[in-house]
C-alpha cells in the first residue's frame, strides 16, 4: 500500500470530546449547517497553523457561541453580553503575553455590545475580534438583529424591517473603519467553498497580527443561519452569497500591517509601598495613614441622603476619609437620582473595625437626612437603637419611631446664618461628631484638608463644623453606645 497523507483532521485545539450533553460527544450543539461551528474550525485550525495553543484565550459572550469553552481547549473566559471587548481588554492587559480572542455575534456585538467594540477598536485593544454576522437573533428565537437586512421579517419585524421605524442594518466594519487606531479590518462570507477558504485565509491573518504585536485585528464573518431564517443548509449559503453580500460587501476595509509599529510595552505596576505617594495620601515628610487595628471597636452602616447640591457626597466622603485615616475599614459608595442639583442623591458609608464584606447600606444604623423625602424613605429600614440626624426643625409627627435616638436641627437654616447656604452638611457633621464621638477631630478636619481644595471653603467648613458641635452642646443628644461601638 502507498503512503497515507493526512489532508483533514480535528485540529488539535478542539477537546477530544465535547462533554456539553451525556450522549453524541463527539458532535457540537450546532443546528446543520450553521456557520458557527464552520468558524469554529476555520478558528481551531489558524491557532494549531501558529503553534498558540497554549497561549490562546478565547471570549466568549452571550450568544449562539455561549458554550465554546465546551469546543476549544484553550483559556476560556465567559463574558456578560456585549462585553467580550471589555473583558478580552482587561486579559490582554494583565497577560500581555496572551493571544486574546473576542468571538461575538451580531445580535451581541452590534447591539448591547456597540460601546464596548467601539471603544475597544479606538483603543486599538491589541487583540483579534471575530464577529459571526448572520444577520438575526438566533438563541433567542428570531428577533431582528442590527444587522437584519431591509424587508426581512423576523418575530420583532413581522412586516419586514422598515428603515423608517427600525433604521437601516448597521454595518460595523465601515463603522470601525472610521476609527484611527485600528489595524486590520476584514469582511468574509461562508456562502460557498471558495468563500470559507478565503475566511481561513483572513481570521487566520487577524490571529497572526495579534501574535507579531500588530494592533486590533477584526473580521466580520457573513454567516448562515439555517433554522431561523428557515433555510434548508444549502438555501441559507445562497442567502448569505446573494442577499447578505449584498447588503454588506465582502472585501478589505484596511490593512496597515506592513506599516503598524508594535504596541509600546505597559509601565510596570508601582512598587506598593509608593501607592500612598501616588495617591496622595501622604506627602515626603508625613507619616502614611496607620495601618494597625483602632482601640475601639466599630461597626457603622451610615446612609447619608438629601437632594443633589446639598453635599451629601462630600459629607460621606469625609466620614470614610477620617475613618481611614483612624485606621478602620471603610467603604463609600455614591448613588445618583435622576439630576445631579436638586435631583435625589445618597451614599452608603461603612465604618468597620472588621473587614466590610459588603459596600451597601441596606439596613443602617446611622441616617442622615438633609431632607424629608430622604428621611421618609430611609427611616422605615433604620435598625432599632440607630441614630438619625434630621435637617429640619422638627420631626414630621408620622416620622416619629420610640426604638431609636434621634435628632431634628435647621443645619440649612444655620448654615445660612453664617452666610453660606451649602455649608449644612458639614454643620451636620460636626453635630453627628459631638454627639457621638466616633471620630478625633484631628482625623476629620485632615480629610476635609484632602478633598476641600478652596482655602476660603476649608475655613468656612471648619466654622460649620464647630457650629454643629456647639448645637448638639445646647441641647445634648443621649446615645446607644452599645449599639453602636459594639461588633
């Protein structure tokens, strides 16, 4: 018998067994004649041709290609959808050394997924993108995709897509191609043999660029979907030669290779113990914040909340500055209502001996309301003996619970008095700070130097906070210290 030569062979990138269902491992989820699974060797067979196997990660999103972790044994890492390219960004950033793929469909890319491609290609993210365009939802049952062509009807276009009510398909390569920074943008189609030898050909080229160092590579791949287009196999090739071609024409959008310069390499990571210098947190001569555990023991939920421009970000931010800088655990987490001025606004604020297992304030122990809507929506989830600080000069009469300590002051009215209307948060600090003692003064009035960068504003909140402290002496606020020192 002569020689035998191998022309065709599962590529070595491919597990040997595919374990997604307990029978017919040996076969992918696929519906014949699906162009996914033709892309998948197309794929499978450049990284075996350049010997990355073990260097490859491929990204895998929401989509018909949700279950390749199952197909290629390579890195694998899910994505939610539409951010493959965010996720393929932050693995080629950490593992430079990686072949980094993002695989994605249409209804993924081109729809969710827009911002993050976008700003991925304009980025020039050195990666290789392989968007499979078919032109339809195809795991979720047939909705119009961006990319459906005009007049083609599917479950969210029963009378066929109209460019006056669902616009015109979106082509992302000319898209992409608009952008700078990118150096390889290819379209390809599976509509018959000539097509797909020429689709091993480019996804092949896109995986070499990424290995020499070239920048951000993407090829779109026109694909066939044959059961929800309700296609036979051999009429969803014709669609995608003679309808979708049309509609998105196969060809080079650029290639600049030849001229493309490697990507510079990233500035190694600061050396820890400089991280505080960076940051700011201290200076040449100053001691860095202390590290050991604080005397006493803390357990704070604190939810600061009022109308936007009332300075409720700030009065949390000073609240964990100071806690930091006293050497507790703290969290700070910013919420927006729908305005920034006048619009709602609220921080959750955690002040912890232990370490903060979660940033939210569900249930706190500590509320300060700069305002009744705040303080009507947050009271009702305040813990029995906690403490709430109202901006206001009396408790509305439906407002009043006997199971926790409570205190009503005009902080707007006062801060008013002393000629600056937006100082009423810090006179609410420095009410909070007299009555509960949870903070040295030194540590406060050090985060307010930090984050006031106005000398005139620096004094005036050391005025306000003296203020606050001068009210609650007037009139002396009695405290669950148990509660609230105990963890």
């Amino acid at each position: 018998m002569g020689s035998l030569t191998v022309t065709h062979e599962r590529a070595d990138s491919f597990f040997d067994t595919f374990e997604r269902k307990a029978e017919l491992q040996h076969q992918t989820h696929y519906c014949p004649g699906c162009g996914h699974g033709i892309v998948h060797k197309l794929l499978a067979q450049a990284i075996d041709e350049l010997g990355i196997q073990d260097r490859t990660i491929l990204i895998s999103p929401v989509g018909c290609s949700v279950f390749a972790y199952y197909y290629f044994d390579v890195g694998n890492v899910q994505s939610a959808h539409g951010r493959a390219p965010a996720v393929a960004t932050a693995v080629k950033r950490s593992r430079p050394e990686s072949i980094v793929v993002s695989y994605q469909g249409d209804g993924d890319l081109a729809a969710i997924g827009t911002a993050e491609i976008v700003h991925a290609a304009n980025r020039g993210e050195p990666i290789t993108v392989i968007f499979v365009n078919n032109g339809i939802y195809g795991m979720t049952g047939g909705q119009m995709a961006p990319t459906t062509p005009l007049g083609r009807k599917s479950t969210t276009s029963p009378f066929g897509r109209n460019q006056w009510t669902e616009g015109f398909p979106v082509h992302v390569c000319e898209l992409l191609n608009s952008l700078e920074a990118p150096v390889f943008i290819e379209r390809v189609g599976l509509g018959n043999n000539k097509q797909i030898m020429n689709a091993a050909k480019v996804i092949k080229r896109a995986m070499e660029n990424q290995v020499k160092g070239l920048g951000f590579s993407f090829v779109e791949v026109l694909s066939p979907c044959p059961t929800i287009w309700k296609f036979n196999p051999v009429e969803a090739q014709r669609f995608v030669r003679e309808e979708m071609a049309k509609v998105f024409a196969i060809g080079n959008l650029r290639d600049r290779t030849k001229e493309a310069v490697q990507r510079p390499a990233a500035t190694p990571p600061p050396a820890v113990e400089d991280i505080p210098r960076i940051l700011g947190l201290v200076n040449g001569e100053a001691e860095a914040p202390p590290t050991g555990r604080p005397d006493r023991a803390l357990n704070l939920h604190i939810k600061v909340a009022g109308f936007g421009g009332q300075g409720v970000l700030l009065l949390g931010e000073v609240l964990a500055e100071a806690g930091l800088e006293s050497g507790y655990e703290v969290s700070w987490l910013p919420s927006y209502g729908p305005e920034m001025r006048s619009g709602t606004s609220n921080c959750h604020v955690r002040l912890s001996s232990d370490p903060i297992d979660s940033p939210l304030v569900s249930r706190p122990n500590v509320l300060l309301a700069l305002n009744e809507p705040s303080l009507r929506k947050f009271l009702p989830a305040l813990e029995p003996g906690g403490i709430v600080l109202y901006n206001g000069e009396a408790f509305p009469e439906d407002c009043a619970r006997r199971d926790v300590r409570a205190m009503a002051l005009p902080f707007s009215h006062l801060a008013d008095e002393m000629g600056e209307s937006k100082a009423g948060n810090i006179i609410m600090l420095g009410a909070l700070l007299e009555a509960t003692g949870l903070l040295e003064e030194e540590q406060v009035i050090g985060a307010l130097r930090r984050l006031v960068k106005s000398q005139r504003w620096f004094e005036l909140d050391l005025k306000a906070l003296e203020c606050g402290r001068e009210e609650v002496r007037k009139q002396p606020f009695p405290l669950a210290e148990d509660y609230l020192w105990g963890v």
